[in-house]
C-alpha cells in the first residue's frame, strides 16, 4: 500500500515524501525519503497530510494522535470509530482519460 500511495502523491505535485516501514517494496519510487525504524512521533515533523496505514491498530491511534496535535490532516487505513481519520481515499482505476473511483460508506467514519 505504500508505494502506490507514495506514486500517487508523487503524480499529484507532493514535492516530499517520507514513508517509515521495516520493509519497502522494490517499486517503491527513488524520490521516497524511506526511515527504516519503528514509528516514533518525530517522523511526522513537518507534515502535513500523513496515512497512517499500519499493520497495528495502536501505532496507527498513535500516527492519528500525533497528526492532529501538529495540525496535519491523517488518512486511517484500519477501522477504529474512536480515533478515526479525517479523510478517505478511493479505490481508483486509471485507463488513459478515463479515471473511475469506488468508495464504500465507511468513509462516513472520518471525524469531520
């Protein structure tokens, strides 16, 4: 999931991006600042638009926690009606000029 997130903010003009993973898949694009360590609240310095998209619900409460007390919106990847996201992405299929999106009703969970 976090290649194809870093290749679309990348397409769509984000000018830094980081990405904090144990792992990176190959395809993950060059321009990608990649921390290989744990998730610590100091790697979201300076963001703000951050996806909290982990394999654990307690690191990702804390990414949420930490967004909102620097101001940065947060994408939740996992469900949680306490400590939800303030925003969804969609699926998306790109053919040529033809771009379709699918969403389901739980992006009504995002705080607003």
């Amino acid at each position: 999931m976090g290649t194809r997130k870093a290749l679309g903010l990348l397409a769509s003009g984000a000018r830094r991006v980081r990405v904090v993973s144990a792992t990176f898949h190959p395809d993950m694009p060059a321009g990608v600042e990649r921390v290989t360590e744990p998730y610590r609240t100091e790697h979201l310095k300076d963001a703000s638009l951050v996806f909290a998209a982990t394999d654990s619900p307690d690191v990702n409460d804390a990414i949420v926690r930490d967004a909102r007390a620097i101001g940065a919106l947060v994408c939740r990847a996992d469900v949680d009606e306490d400590n939800a996201g303030d925003f969804a992405t969609p699926a998306m299929l790109r053919e040529g000029a033809l771009l379709i999106t699918v969403s389901s009703g739980e992006a009504r969970r995002c705080r607003r």
